[in-house]
C-alpha cells in the first residue's frame, strides 16, 4: 500500500491527507484476517490414478534429459516426480 501510495503522490494524482492512519488500518485489518485461514493440510487422497503418474513421471524425465542433451539449466527432478502413495 505505500508503494501504492508513493506512486500515487509522485505522478500528482491526489495526495493522502490520513496516509499514516490508512495504512495502519489495512495492516491492522490483514492481521486480524490471518486469523481466520485454515491450516494448509496436504490433501487426504491422490488426485491423479497410477497410471497419470506414470506417465508424468515419464515426460518429467524425457524434459529433464531433452534440458540435458541441449546443456540448457537443469531442474530438481525429485521436487517434481510422485510416488505411489
């Protein structure tokens, strides 16, 4: 909001009489929100069949090895391939 806000004042759009008080409030109110999210839990089922992942599992390795043969910036395979749960 104070980028916003910056860059508001800088191109002579308007100028925030209250800015300081704004601010406060959209801080104050994006705190009290966070309260009220939901823990992140990881999902209770696989979303795609054996087969899906096999074959993911497959074109993520054939992109790895295309990235490696042209000596482009290679990836983490193991950030991207799934198990079998």
């Amino acid at each position: 909001m104070e980028k916003i806000l910056d860059f508001v004042e800088e191109e002579q759009y308007f100028v925030v009489q209250d800015r300081d008080r704004r601010i406060k409030c959209l801080k104050t109110l994006m705190e009290e929100s966070e309260k009220f999210h939901r823990p992140k839990l990881p999902p209770s089922f696989e979303y795609f069949s054996k087969d899906a992942i096999i074959k993911g599992n497959l074109e993520i390795q054939e992109a790895h090895d295309l990235l490696r043969k042209f000596h482009l910036p290679l990836f983490n395979t193991d950030d991207y391939l799934r198990s079998f749960k």
